[in-house]
C-alpha cells in the first residue's frame, strides 16, 4: 500500500488507540478538484502541521503532549498505522457536524471553521483502523509536504501482518453509534 491520508499526529494516535473512529475532511489546498475524494485503504501519516493544542477537546490534551515528545527525528517519518474506510457521509449543516460531537476529539471551534472553509461542508468518515506488528520507517520527502490530504508514498509498504485495532464487536457499536447519530 502506497496511499497515505495526512493528520495530525494526536489524532492519528487518538485513530490508532481506539478512542476515535470517525474521520472529518475537508480536504487541502493542493488537493484537486471540490470536495474531498475518500481513499478505500490508507496509511496515517502523522503531521504536526496546522496542529493545535486548543484543537483538541480537554479529553485530547495528555495524548497531545505524549505526542509532541514522541515526535520523530526530523526528515523521519514512522507510520504504524493505516485505515480502511467503511462508511463516508457528507455533512452539509452545522447541525450535522455538530451531532458527531462524541465521536471525535476536535473542538467544536476547530469542527466548524473547518466547515465553513472556502465553502460549507465536511466529510465523515468512518474507519476501521490496524496496526503493523512493525511500525514503517520511511524519509520524508519533500513531495509529501503542503497542504493536501493524499501522499502517494515512494514505495509500497507492507501490511499484511496488520491487525484491527478494535474488535469486530467494538467496531460494530460505534459503526451503529455513528448510524444513530446520522439519522
């Protein structure tokens, strides 16, 4: 797999522990094109661009600050991670974004100014998420860097030793919770 969706690292860790799995986009400056086009399967690719300890809800802060020290060497980056995306919404009113309120780690400020970026809307994406037995260790390139959701790595990495973070029966009440919420 060579695709890697940019975030912040505390939600990356926040994806990888299990504590979120809902995604929202609205995509970057040099991505092509309106909206933002979902990847089926991708790494998370941790970045410290754009992010914001006031970003984040309290709950967020201590994974924050873990993951400012944890920050790889400069030119590195370590990616333990990838997603597969199960279900994607388009949020088309304020109201609708701020339902998921529990499913993520953002502020609410941070949500909706996302929002209402260039034009109103978002995408929500739920993900099932897993891990490698080894983290991959990869240069960062100057290719990578901007403002755009989707990298294409140098190189495909493997991940068949990758298991689920979540069980199938977690994963399925917060599928079912995000389906509530949505309704």
């Amino acid at each position: 797999m060579r695709t890697a969706l940019k975030e912040w690292a505390v939600i990356c860790q926040l994806l990888a522990s299990g504590w979120q799995s809902v995604i929202l986009r609205k995509g970057g400056l040099a991505d092509a094109g309106p909206g933002f086009e979902v990847k089926q399967r991708f790494w998370l690719l941790p970045t410290w661009l754009h992010q914001q300890q006031q970003g984040v809800a309290p709950a967020a802060l201590p994974v924050l600050e873990r993951v400012l020290r944890s920050q790889p060497a400069a030119g590195t980056l370590v990616l333990s991670h990838f997603a597969e995306a199960i279900e994607t919404r388009p949020l088309h009113t304020e109201a609708e974004v701020r339902a998921l309120g529990g499913l993520h780690f953002w502020t609410e400020d941070t949500v909706l100014r996302r929002f209402h970026y260039r034009e109103p809307g978002l995408s929500a994406i739920v993900v099932r998420v897993h891990a490698v037995s080894t983290p991959r260790v990869v240069p960062d390139l100057a290719a990578y860097a901007g403002c755009r959701s989707w990298v294409e790595l140098e190189e495909d990495l493997p991940c068949l030793d990758a298991v689920p973070v979540l069980s199938d029966a977690e994963f399925a009440l917060r599928l079912e919770q995000f389906h509530r919420v949505c309704a």
